[in-house]
C-alpha cells in the first residue's frame, strides 16, 4: 500500500513538472513590450482621443507596443520625427508637403480626421458673412505666409480687395481674449474654438475653408513617421496603426467614453469642451470615408500644386512619397 502511495506521490510530481512548465510558458508574459514615442502637435486634445483611447484600452499592449505620448517641447517636430528621435508624430498635410520640399524624409500614415474643419471666425455682431467682409477688418493670425495666401486668394475668388485688410501677428493666444479686441476675424479649428464659443453662447459667424473651395479641403491634422520606418521597420508601423485605428474607430461609436478617457489622461483639459468636442469630431473622424485615416492621391495632389501655384513651395514634390495607405489594413 505505501509502495502504491509513493509511486502516486511520483507520478502527480512528474505531472506537475511536465503540464506546470507548459502552463508556465502559456502564462509567460510577453516578449520586453517595444517602446514608442509619439509626438503630439500640441496639448492633448480630441484630435489625439483615438491615441489615448489605443493606449488605454490595452490595444498598443496587444501589439506588445509600449506607448509614450509626449507633448511638444522645443525643436521642429517634424524634423524630430523624421530624425527618428520620436517614432511617429501629428502634423498636417501642408507642413509634410513642405518637410519634403526641404528633402526632410516624413511621411504621412494616415488622416485623423477627413475634411479641413478649420474656419475663419468672427464676432456675429461684426457682419462678417463672406470672405468679401474681409474688407477694412483685422486678421489676427500666427504669422505663417500661407495664411495671407489662403485669404488673399479666397477674396480674390470673391472679388474681395485682399489690400483692405489689416494683417495682425497675435500668435498663439487665446481666441476668446483676442477675438473682436484684438482682431476682427481669425483661423480656428471649429472642433475646438467653434465648441467652445457654442457652449459658452457666444455667437459667431464661421466660414469653412472647405466650403470656399475644394482644394483647401485638406487633410489636417495627419499622423506621421520617418521613411526609414516605413522602409525597414514596416511591422513596427502596422501594428501601430492597427491599435491607432481601433482607438479611433472606439472613439466614433463610443465618444462619451472616449472623452473620459481623453480628459484621464490630461486631468488639467477643459472637461465639458472635451466632452462636447468630442462628440462633434467623433462624427468628423471617417467622416464620408469607408475606414478612419483614408487618404485621397487627388487631395494631396491638388492642394501640393496649388502650394505650388502659390508660391509657397519652391518645387512641386512626388506626392505618392509623402502618404500613404498601406498600413491601413
């Protein structure tokens, strides 16, 4: 009987040794998670919530990525991204088509969101309805050529007289301070200026860059990396697009809980402009395209020419080098 007993006592050790060391290899953690930094374009905001929601929702932890969001600091972040000191970044369709006009190796990897909703803004008691009211007012902008350009060419269209209008350097401040004070009209981003104006019941008229014409229905903002990284390392960039597409693609069902998410991770936001904004580009994000980040040959083409018609850039550029699509899968 105890020789029956010792023999039992063997055979679940010997059990435990096989079955324990295959159950531990089933449980073993991953592989060190790859580390990845992403720089944003400005402070968290909910034209970055599918990054937030991607990392807090475990999908960038799915693809064994570790996920550092980081806001900028000093430095060009274009630059820096397409330097491979940071692995992906936000920035827009002009400043890739002007990073590869200066040979700087970016490249755009997908739309965040798919229309410009960017508008020109003012006062409602100021009268300006059309571009043509530019006349005899303020433009308070940050000082890039390409906004005189944009208004100039818009008036010109209209018949408007570019030379009434009196051209301010505000730079970036805020544009309920500054807005009729300092400035009778400005560029915004209606996700966010236009919200907000709304939830405080301040009235404005807004024209929508997409609306005076087709061509300034660009892509912006835009998520970018470096040509070395879509060349050598192009698993490192599907994965994280496949986690960066279901953060946004959870946010546009799901855009209550992807504000919270958004307004957990940076505490200090204006809570109740999230929340709004949130559900504004929650339906902006894929808007009339059949998956997020969809980016069109013909919208890069024409916008990079008119840059180029402009004289904005020096030399029109091969814009299937400065996108693409092939990590949307």
């Amino acid at each position: 009987m105890i020789k029956k007993i010792i023999l039992l006592v063997v055979v679940l050790v010997l059990l435990n040794m096989i079955f324990g060391k295959k159950l531990e290899k089933q449980i073993k953690p991953n592989a060190q998670k790859q580390k990845v930094i992403v720089l944003l374009d400005w402070f968290p905001n909910t034209n970055h919530t599918g990054i937030y929601v991607a990392r807090d929702k475990g999908y960038f932890s799915t693809e064994n990525l570790e996920v550092k969001i980081l806001q900028p600091g000093e430095g060009e972040n274009n630059q820096i991204v397409a330097a491979g000191k940071a692995d992906f970044g936000i920035s827009s369709q002009e400043s890739v088509i002007q990073a590869r006009v200066a040979e700087i190796p970016l490249v755009s990897i997908g739309a965040i969101i798919q229309h410009n909703t960017s508008a020109f803004a003012s006062l409602e008691k100021s009268g300006i309805k059309t571009v043509k009211d530019f006349e005899g007012k303020r433009y308070g902008g940050w000082g890039s050529p390409i906004e005189e350009t944009v208004i100039k060419a818009v008036m010109n269209e209209s018949g408007g007289d570019y030379s009434k209008v009196k051209n301010i350097t505000i730079g970036e401040t805020d544009f309920f301070k500054t807005i009729g004070r300092d400035s009778d009209f400005q560029w915004i981003f209606y996700g966010w200026d236009g919200i907000e104006a709304t939830r405080r019941g301040i009235k404005l008229n807004t024209i929508m860059l997409k609306d005076l014409n087709p061509i300034l229905d660009y892509y912006t903002p835009v998520i970018v990396t470096n040509e070395n990284n879509i060349k050598n390392h192009k698993e490192l960039v599907a994965k994280f697009m496949k986690a960066v597409a279901k953060g946004y693609e959870f946010s546009i069902m799901n855009p209550k809980e992807a504000s919270q998410i958004l307004i957990n991770a940076a505490p200090e936001s204006n809570k109740e402009l999230v929340k709004e904004s949130q559900i504004y580009l929650s339906r902006e994000y894929r808007s009339d395209a059949k998956k997020w980040g969809i980016q069109k040959e013909i919208v890069w083409k024409r916008y990079a020419q008119w840059l180029y018609d402009q004289k904005l850039i020096e030399k029109m550029i091969d814009v299937n080098a400065a996108f693409t699509n092939e990590f949307l899968k």
